[in-house]
C-alpha cells in the first residue's frame, strides 16, 4: 500500500545504481505518485543501460529525469551530482556471491567505499534523507559480499553521530529476495525449464521473498518516518527452492547440485544478538544502534521490543508461500502470462 501522507512534489530525489531493477521500478512508481516533483537523478555508470532506461523515461515525457553518469567510487563526481538534492537513494552495490569471493577488493572498493563517498557527500551539501538499501545477507553474514554490506550498514547508522546540527537523518531498509529481478531464481528457472531439468541446490533450501513494489513502498515508508539510525526489516513470506521449481515446471526433473560457496542454506534478516535492540510494529521491525534510546524510537513507530533471543530466519518463519502462490505471483510480479511447464 502506498505511503500516506508523504509528499516528495518539489523535492530533488537522487538514487544510485538507478538503472537496475529496484531503479527503474522505483522510477516508474515516484514518477506516477509525484508528477510534480522537482528533479529525479539517476545516478550510475552504465551508458547503455541508462541510454535504454531514458528511452522509457524520457526527458520530453518526463521533465524532472536527469541521467548522471559516475561512479560512487568517484567522491568529486558524486558530490557534484548531490547539488540540490533533497533525498538520496542509495541502491548501488555489486552483489554477486561467487564473484565477491573471487574479487573481493572490487566489492570493498563499491560496497565499503562508495558508501562512506555517499555519507560524505550527503554531509558536505544539503541533502537531507539518505535511505540505504541492505541486504539479508548483511545479518550474520559468511561470504564476502555480505560482509562488505554489514560495513556498509554500520557506516550509514554511524552517520547520524557526525552528522552535527545538520537536518539530515540516515537510515537503511533489509529485506530478502527480490521477486523476478535481475540475477535471481526465477528468471534463471524460466529460462532453463525447456531442458526439463532444473538445478536446485539443496532441497531444504529457504529464502525470504518481496516484490520490487512492496521494497519501493519500504523506501517511501523510511523517507516520511526515520529518525535516523534505523535499519527497517520487512514481515514477509519465506519458500522453498524447490517451490519455486515446482511452480515453474512441475514437469521438470530436479536435480540437486549442492550449496554454492558464500551461500547459506536459510537467510536471516535480524540475528540472536540483534533482538536486544530490536523493536516491531505491524509490517516491521526496527534494528536500532546499540548505544541508542530505545525508548525514543518505540514511542515514534508505537512499538514494541522484541523477545531477548528473538531471531528472523526464512527456515524458521511462520509464514511460507505454497506452490500454487508462488504461481499467482509469478503471474502478478514477474509475467502475466506466465504458465507452468
């Protein structure tokens, strides 16, 4: 459900690695919610990308857009883009497991490094809301790329210690695998289901799920709400692999080829040791800075905290999604012509 009461109409809203998946459906939705909005950057360093994104959101049909070339490794470059801007989006990352593990100064050089660029900047211009988008693999993380966005969480929430007087408030959103996008199992199974068999790694194998709406709406939500310091997790759906398989081809063979390196075998979004300074409320839960007022933040979001011990694991999680949801899904999200092979 869309965000009530949040007006970004005349703001100037900058989002990094905007030509991705949560980018362009972020574009799409702020566009169509806001259509007076005062300027939208997307900021990333593919041309052919941001060339083939401008041809759907064009300057002539949209006059807020702009397309900015650059790198958050780049701290000039993007300081210089940060001119004017109201709120940043920081959704830039490399993310690909096995190829952490193979480069991982790369991942340190984007993931580390280009978010402390995006702290700086927002410090040295006006910008006021910076929201990070995290990752489940963040929580107790084991492989590389994880690990690198665990720092990068820990530097956005410092942020709002050195901040000063400035009103500017720092704050990130964790959530699980993201429906459909670019890299993830269900386009890959769409693809490989006409060979008849489909690689599963593990038949136990879990993960938690959110459609790239409902990840835009957890956004809006950080925009209008923050204080500053949080990290928002979403109550969402875990499912099985071997579900999603299923839903896809329920004809096909499934062949199990074990757990990639870096990979777990179930996600977890909020750990044991995080529940001392977690809060929750209806769609959310809040992991706050250990050195914090609690008691500040549950009388902002009217929570609660949750259980000493409390953990958010997607093979432990008391919701799930069927096969037969996981269709409808499929249909509603990713194709809606999507059939079952």
């Amino acid at each position: 459900m869309p965000t009530s009461n949040l007006d970004i109409n005349n703001k100037s809203v900058l989002i990094t690695g905007g030509t991705g998946s949560f980018g362009k459906k972020f574009t799409e939705i702020i566009l169509n919610r806001y259509p007076k909005i005062k300027r939208l950057v997307i900021y990333s360093r593919d041309e052919l990308k941001q060339l083939e994104m401008a041809q759907v959101f064009s300057k002539d049909k949209y006059p807020a857009i702009r397309y900015f070339l650059g790198d958050v490794r780049d701290y000039p470059r993007f300081k210089r883009a940060c001119e004017g801007i109201d709120i940043i989006i920081h959704a830039a990352a490399l993310k690909q497991v096995p190829a952490a593990e193979y480069n991982p100064e790369e991942f340190v050089k984007t993931n580390i490094g280009g978010a402390q660029n995006i702290i700086d900047a927002a410090i040295s211009t006006n910008v006021k809301i910076v929201v990070a988008l995290s990752t489940d693999k963040a929580a107790a993380p084991i492989n590389l790329y994880g690990a690198t966005k665990l720092v990068s969480d820990k530097l956005f929430i410092a942020a709002n210690n050195i901040k000063g007087s400035r009103d500017l408030r720092f704050s990130a959103v964790r959530y699980g695998n993201v429906m459909g996008s670019r890299g993830s199992v269900i386009p890959f199974f769409i693809k490989k289901r006409e060979e008849g068999v489909l690689p599963v790694t593990h038949k136990d194998m879990t993960r938690f799920n959110i459609s790239l709406e409902d990840s835009v709406e957890m956004v809006f939500y950080a925009i209008k709400n923050a204080i500053g310091g949080e990290i928002f997790v979403p109550k969402i759906p875990s499912y099985k692999i071997e579900t999603v398989a299923k839903a896809i081809s329920p004809s096909a063979k499934l062949e199990y080829v074990g757990i990639r390196a870096g990979e777990k075998l179930h996600e977890e979004m909020i750990t044991e040791s995080d529940s001392f300074y977690t809060i929750e409320f209806d769609k959310y839960y809040v992991i706050l800075p250990s050195y914090t007022d609690m008691d500040k933040y549950i009388k902002h979001y009217n929570a609660v905290k949750v259980k000493p011990g409390f953990k958010y694991n997607s093979g432990t999680n008391t919701e799930w999604i069927s096969v037969d949801e996981m269709r409808k899904l499929l249909v509603t999200y990713v194709d809606k012509d999507f059939k079952p092979l």
